[in-house]
C-alpha cells in the first residue's frame, strides 16, 4: 500500500511542539502594516496554537507528524 501524502500547505504553515500542540501563525501580518495600530501589529506577530477543535483534522492533513 502506498503511503500517505501530507498536504503541503500544512506542512508550509504549521508545525507541532513537543508537547504535540499544533502551532501556526496569524493572520492578517504580512501587509498594511502602517494603518494598524501597533498594538493589532505585535498581536499578529505573536504565535498562535490551533484549537482542540481543529486538532483532529489537522492531524489527517498531516499523517506522519509535523516538523
């Protein structure tokens, strides 16, 4: 049997802790940087962990782990 392919826009936008969290980055911090408060600029660059919701389908996604 053929082994699993991980979809490649997870593998490009998350990537799991030790502990087995899932962490991704937020949205809405690559443009318009200078019309955003500052405070809204230093929340999008904060790291951000799926919620447990997600988890299960992240995981399908990503059969093998992610690094």
């Amino acid at each position: 049997m053929p082994k699993m392919k991980t979809k490649s826009g997870v593998k490009k936008r998350m990537s799991m802790t030790a502990t087995g969290k899932i962490k991704t980055g937020r949205s809405g911090h690559n443009h318009f940087l200078r019309q955003k408060s500052k405070r809204a600029n230093k929340e999008g660059a904060k790291v951000n962990y799926l919620d447990e919701t997600h988890v299960a389908q992240a995981k399908l996604l990503a059969p093998y782990g992610l690094k």
